[in-house]
C-alpha cells in the first residue's frame, strides 16, 4: 500500500489524477489517502479486501499495510 503523497510528495494531487485517467492495468485501488480512506468507496475496498489488505471500518490500516519507502 502506499499513499498519493508517498508516490509523490511535491504533488499527491497529480498522482490522482494519472490513476484516474489511466487504462485498469495499473494497481490503482493500491493508493490511498494518507489517513487510510479511499478514493473509490465500495469498489477499491472490495479490491483491497480480496487482497487480504488490513481494514477498519472503511480505512485501510496503514500501520500494517503501508510498504516501506526503500530509501534505506
């Protein structure tokens, strides 16, 4: 999992916005907002859950599901 900002800090908005409008085959329903909601609703959890992605209520856990960043 990761989160728009975690794709790209200086601009989450713009990574939305490439999810958005590009072809299915990306992994989109794998980015979420920072505090774990999703852009998508019912579709992208029922995406998740099948993944086996940690939820509570209707936000991923990102305390487990986050990857981490790889920068070390």
């Amino acid at each position: 999992m990761r989160t728009y900002g975690d794709v790209d800090p200086s601009a989450p908005r713009l990574v939305g916005r490439v999810l958005a409008t590009t072809a299915e085959q990306l992994p989109w329903h794998r980015v979420v907002r920072a505090d774990g909601s999703v852009a998508k609703g019912a579709r992208q959890l029922n995406l998740l859950r099948r993944e086996g992605v940690p939820i509570r209520g209707d936000r991923v856990v990102l305390s487990e599901a986050r990857l981490p960043d790889g920068s070390s």
